[in-house]
C-alpha cells in the first residue's frame, strides 16, 4: 500500500491505498476550520501547530498497517511553507524508520486525481481546477504533461467566496455558506462579470470582491435578506465568469472529457452549469465524489500510486518544499 501525508493547508489527513487496485484502504481527515473561522482565513502558525498534533494521532490508528507500506506520498507543493513542513517531515521520519522511499506529490496533480480514487486514471481529460488557492483550466494528457491552458491574474474562485463571506461576518471557510446563504437571495445587485470585454483567456476576481465590499459599505446596517442577495449576486457574477472563459476555451480546444476538480467543486451551482456547457460543446463531465473535493490525502495517495509506477523516489534529503509553484 501507499500511505499518503497531506498537510499543505488547514487539513491535515492520512490515507492508505493499495497499489494493484487503486482501492482505498483507510482515509482519514482532521479540518481545522473551527479553529481559524474567528480570524476570517487561514492562520499559517497555528495551521503548523495543529498539523503537529493531528497527524500523529491519525498514524496512531493506522500503525497496524504500516508494515505492508512500500512508500510514502507526501504533498511537498504548493501550499503554505509551514504547513508543507509538517506533513514531509512526518514523510522523511517514516521513510527512514520504516525503509520504504518517499514520494514527493503536487498538491494539485492531487486534485486531478480525486477523479480516480478506487480505479484506474482516465486521461487525457480537459479540467477545470477551482481551489481555495487555484483556478485553473488544465489541459491534462498524462501525468507528467498537464499544461495550463488560463489561469488566475489576482485572486482564486474559491478566496473570492472566503472574502465576501469574511465581509458579511460568516467566518471562514466561505464556499458552503456562501452557496447556502444565495439559495436564499435574489440576484439584486448588479455585480458586473470580471473580464467580460477581454479577449484573454483569464481569471480576475480582486474587481468583484471590490464591488462586494463597495456594495456592503453602502447598505451599511445590513438585513438579513440583504445578506442574502449579496450572496446569491455574488456567487452567480463568480460562476457566470467561469464560464465565460471555459467556454472561450472549449471553443479553441475540444475536450471530449471535462472535469471539474478541487474544494470549490464542491459548488452544486456551479456542477449543474457546467454540465450544461460541456453538454453544449459536446464533452462528458466527469466530477469528483463530494468527499473528495475538499483537501485529503486519498488523493495524495491515488496520484501517489502512478508516482510509485513511474519511480519517482526521493531521499530524505532530496525533498523539496515549494509553497509557490504551480
Ligand atoms: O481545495 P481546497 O480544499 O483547498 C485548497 O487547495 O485551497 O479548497 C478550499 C476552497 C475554499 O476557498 C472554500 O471556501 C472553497 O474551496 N469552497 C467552496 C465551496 N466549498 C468549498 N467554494 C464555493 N462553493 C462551495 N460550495
Ligand atoms: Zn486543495
């Protein structure tokens, strides 16, 4: 089996897989979002020292298995460097005790490969990758070869609902309140879709978190179906921009598969659109399970095992920790 380490952000997770047949052994996560909602985002001090905690009590539960682990798949990039630091040095101090080697994993290669937890990949696959940290439209044909095809200018999707959700008071993280709280609303606030006029293939999101704030300014004491409508108007300018520019996309590239990956995945809104676009342009959707969107090392673990195949071994010394690359 493969054990995986994620720790790059607020979550800190285990995960073991067995190699010949992709199936999940055993998968465990400890999130930290009741301990940073008060700050309004991530606090990277205390992300690291809640690492130090949570993860050797998730391996307490698995020590029985740890003999039939043949390597250790740890994610290394990108994320915040002293959160990285707590999840590679429990890496590098199992690789050494236990003998087995050490696999240095992208965080978002990850992502893509939440899609093929329990079964064999499914590439090459077009996708739409939209994280706390990410948005990105990949052109992904291997696991070595994912280009990005756009990317983000300022801020990510997923921020731009942690910020409008800071903004109204509703803690962090946003994504799922924020999601809630527009069910709710009417879409009464003429937000204007980022980029609109631009014949870039691009995400903006640092305008629209402005008009959110200029607009939460003027309303001043807030209702709480203002709360709502601010959501609800939010939330569809966000996804209408996401669209715009897969659809640019799709209209230079034909993917005959289309995924949509990452924790701001999670976003049903978002899933139903984009399966009427990849209807529109003649691609198979393919997304994620929900439990898989979010930050876990299931992933790690899963695109670990192709790392094992293609012997991509580390020495403790070797490993890297990039909390900016892509
Ligand atoms: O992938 P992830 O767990 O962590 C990173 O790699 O960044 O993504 C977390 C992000 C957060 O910004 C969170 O607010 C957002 O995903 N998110 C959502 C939803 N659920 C989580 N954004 C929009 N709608 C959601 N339902
Ligand atoms: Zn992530």
């Amino acid at each position: 089996m493969i054990l995986s380490i994620e720790s790059s952000c607020d979550d800190s997770s285990l995960a073991l897989t067995k190699i010949d047949d992709y199936k999940l052994f055993f998968h465990k996560k400890i999130s930290q979002e009741i301990e940073h909602s008060s700050y309004g985002g991530v606090v990277p001090e205390l992300a690291a020292r809640l690492h130090a905690t949570a993860l050797p009590k998730i391996l307490e539960e698995i020590s029985p298995y740890l003999k039939e682990v043949k390597a250790i798949a740890v994610t290394n990039e990108p994320g915040l460097s002293v959160s990285l630091i707590e999840g590679v040095m429990m890496a590098k101090a199992l690789g050494l005790s236990l003998g087995v080697p050490i696999l240095p994993i992208n965080h978002l290669k990850g992502h893509i490969y939440s899609l093929f937890i329990g079964k064999p990949q499914r590439l090459p696959l077009g996708v739409l990758l939209v994280s706390g940290g990410h948005t990105q439209i990949l052109d992904a044909k291997s696991y070595d070869d994912i280009k990005i095809l756009a990317t983000t200018l300022d801020d990510s999707f997923g921020e731009s609902f942690d910020k409008t959700a800071k903004m109204l008071g509703l803690g962090y993280p946003g994504g799922a309140i924020i999601e809630e709280y527009a069910k709710l609303g009417e879409e009464r606030f003429n937000f204007t879709v980022p980029m609109q006029k631009s014949k870039n293939i691009a995400f903006s999101y640092s305008g629209l978190k402005n008009q959110v704030r200029v607009a939460v300014q003027k309303l001043g004491e807030k209702t709480q179906q203002d709360m709502y409508d601010i959501a609800a108007s939010f939330q569809a300018a966000a996804i209408s921009h996401i669209l715009k520019q897969c659809e640019k996309v799709f209209k230079q590239t034909h993917f005959k598969e289309f995924a949509v990956v990452g924790g701001a995945g999670a976003n049903q809104t978002l899933r139903d659109k984009m399966g009427i676009l990849c209807e529109k342009f003649g691609s198979k959707l393919y997304l994620p399970p929900l439990e898989f969107c979010s930050d876990n090392a299931a992933m790690i673990g899963r695109a670990g095992i192709e790392a094992y195949k293609l012997k991509r071994f580390a020495l403790p010394h070797e490993i890297k920790i990039n909390p900016k690359v892509r």
